[in-house]
C-alpha cells in the first residue's frame, strides 16, 4: 500500500455521513448509560421514615358493672312505671265521669 492509498482509504471511511451513522448508536448507549446518573443526582435525598405510632389502650375500672339483669329489671322498672302511670290515668278519668254523670240525671 502505497501512502496515497492509504490516506484515501482513511478518507473514505472517514465520510461524514458514515461516520455520523457510526457514531450516533455508540453516543446514544453513553447518552443513555449516564441518563440515570443525572436523575438520580436530581432528586432529593430520601426522607427518613416517620416514628411509629404507638397506641396505649386503658381498661376502664369496674365500678358500676351493668350486666343482662340490670338492664332487665331497668326496662321492667321503665315500662312497670308507665302502665302504673296509665293505670291511674284511667281510674283519675273513670271517677271524673262518673262524678259528671252522677250530677246530670238521664233525661
């Protein structure tokens, strides 16, 4: 090989238009090897994780238990004290009638 041949050779693959199609696979790789570097490097740094919560449950003291009988003898309490109320409702009514009827003879 001669030296003009060589550097012809040299020229001819060294063409712009091959060279750049050699080129832009190879640039974009590293372009795209470093994308996450520059990502990364923009993001804060991440947060510590926050403290756990911690709940403390307190049992209430048993003073005053209310149990099934309690609550029967309540409600019985409750509904005996109005058809005892009802009662005497009606025989206060009955007596006002017949004290009204009592004093206006039938006609």
């Amino acid at each position: 090989m001669t030296s003009s041949s060589f550097a012809r050779d040299v020229t001819v693959r060294l063409k712009p238009e091959t060279a750049s199609r050699r080129l832009l696979p190879i640039v974009l790789r590293f372009a795209f090897c470093l994308l996450p570097l520059t990502t990364a490097a923009q993001q804060p740094p991440p947060s510590p994780p926050p403290p756990p919560i911690i709940v403390k449950l307190i049992e209430p003291e048993n003073n005053d238990p209310i149990g099934l009988a309690n609550v029967v003898i309540g409600a019985l309490g409750l509904s005996g004290a109005l058809a005892l109320g009802a009662i005497l409702l009606g025989v206060l009514l009955a007596g006002v009638l017949f004290y009204v009827r009592s004093r206006q003879p039938l006609r």
